[in-house]
C-alpha cells in the first residue's frame, strides 16, 4: 500500500459504518477492490498517521489526503466565522465530504453532506428512511419543522443521532443513527 487517497480515506469512513451496516460496506468495498484486511490495514494506517506529530492536523491533513477541495465557502456560527471545504468521494457520487474549521485550522464538524447538484430524496414516511439513502440534512429538510428533530453527538465524533416524532402509521418516535452524516438505521423508541 503505497500513499494514502481518497480510495484509502474512503476505507476509512466504511471502517465506522460496518457496525451497522457490514454487507453494504463489504458491498462497497468490493467496488474499491479492496479485502476486508486491508480495510483494517489502512485504518490503521490513518490512525497511526491522525496521531504522529509530523503529519499536519486540522483541514491540511485532509488536503494533504484528499487534496485540494472541490467547493469552500465561509458559515458563520454565532460570532465565529467557519470555513467550509468540500470534496467529492466514488463511493458517494451525489454526496460531498464536508469540514467546518474554526478561525484556528481545528476541524469542528466532518462528515457527508448532500451534493448543491443533487436532488433530496423523497423520503415520505418513516418506511423510506433505508440504510445510505439519505444524510442528516436531507432529514431535517422532509421531516423537520416545529421542533419534531432533537440533534445529539454519538459516542464517538463520526457518529450522529437524531430522534424524531412522527404521526404516519399510528405514530411513533424515532432515533436515526448516522456514520460520517450518512443514515445507517432508525430505530423505534
């Protein structure tokens, strides 16, 4: 394994998804023609590489991985303004890999986002929230509205809850479990 690129960061954020979803990232895997042992290699690699003093920290990393980003833009958090960076990935064609880094270089948000170009999917009901189908965005814009989404940090900085109510079939509330901003299941609560 020589460098590491969009293919082996690409491994690395399906290493966080196949605790939920193993046989779409083994699926996807496939059509990075890469084994299982490697997966665990180049996570280890990249863990070895986010924790060596040498290797440059915050959105230069990722530059550095991914090269220069497709998109930036400035967001404004309160009285803080943020820079944006985006960057296409293969596996995820209508999505982007986006950060939002503080006025320091910290990296304070990383994940999948949607694509300007790409259109939200329909996402009706509950039924229609199915594994990869669609990132936290596209949830908040079909089923937010008068406070029904409360967002919550998972366990661990790729991951991402967001529980919702909702009236189709009886009702019910919903927790959405999100890797890297891209839905893995919703469960009933």
């Amino acid at each position: 394994m020589k460098g590491f690129a969009r293919r082996e960061f690409q491994l690395v954020l399906l290493r966080r998804m196949a605790d939920y979803q193993p046989d779409l990232v083994a699926q996807a895997a496939r059509s990075l023609d890469a084994s299982r042992t490697e997966m665990r290699e180049v996570n280890a690699r990249w863990q070895r590489m986010v924790r060596s003093r040498s290797f440059p920290d915050g959105r230069r990393r990722l530059a550095a991985v991914l090269g220069p980003p497709s998109e930036t833009g400035e967001r404004r958090l309160g009285d803080v303004g943020c820079t944006v960076e985006r960057w296409p990935l293969w596996l995820w064609p209508e999505l982007r890999y986006e950060t939002l880094t503080g006025p320091e270089g910290t990296i304070l948000q990383e994940w999948l986002v949607r694509a300007a170009d790409s259109p939200v999917p329909e996402l009706a009901s509950v039924d229609d929230l199915v594994p990869w189908s669609c990132v936290v965005g596209d949830l908040d814009l079909r089923f937010g509205g008068a406070g029904t989404l409360r967002h919550q940090a998972g366990e661990v900085p790729s991951r991402w809850h967001v529980t919702f109510t909702r009236e189709e079939n009886g009702g019910g509330t919903y927790v959405a479990h999100f890797v890297w901003g891209l839905l893995q299941t919703v469960v009933a609560v």
